[in-house]
C-alpha cells in the first residue's frame, strides 16, 4: 500500500498502527492526523529508535494488507471472496450466498 491510502483513511489504521507499536497513543495518533513526518517523528520519540530504524518499519508495514474497511469496493470484495476459497469445502460456490444458515445472533447459548 502507499502512504496516500494511510493519510486518505488515517482512523482506519488505528488499529494495525498499535498492533505493530504498542505503545502508540489514539490521542496523539487523532493529532498526526496521516501526517508521514510528524508520524515517523511520533515513532522515533515513542520507541526511542534511530529514525532510519523505524523508517525500515514502516517500509515494512507499509507491504502489509489495507483494513478492509478502508477498501469497500466490489473487485476489492470479489478478490478477497475468491482468495477465501481455501476454507470453502469442495463442490460449495465461494460467492453463493449462506443466508439459508440464518444468523448468529439467532442461536440459543
């Protein structure tokens, strides 16, 4: 992914941001607000690492999949259902639609 898709979905990325640096503050990420600099500034004071350190990681992060809520489009959506394929039992339509199962919300505990 490129930085834009970061900056354009900032929120979005709250989460994969304190998984790969834990110690990441929402409020303070609120404030970067998608800023590249001020984002690898933030890190480098956070984890007390060299500024090409964390830029290596962020390299690094930046290879990673885009949450899929920032990605809501249907050739987005029918690549991932095809991709799930692997976990869909043999003679079953990856794209068919399990409405039949009904809902989880539905079952008794």
């Amino acid at each position: 992914m490129k930085w834009h898709h970061v900056q354009a979905n900032w929120a979005a990325f709250y989460e994969a941001i304190m998984d790969k640096w834990p110690d990441a503050d929402e409020s303070e990420l609120d404030e970067i607000d998608g800023d590249q600099r001020a984002f690898l500034a933030y890190l480098v004071d956070v984890t007390g690492q060299e500024p090409e350190e964390i830029r290596e990681e962020l390299r690094e992060w930046l290879v990673g999949e885009i949450p899929s809520d920032v990605v809501m489009d249907p050739v987005h959506d029918n690549h991932s259902i095809a991709l799930s394929s692997k976990f869909v039992n043999e003679g079953e339509d990856e794209f068919s639609d399990d409405a039949r199962f009904g809902d989880d919300s539905d079952k008794d505990d």
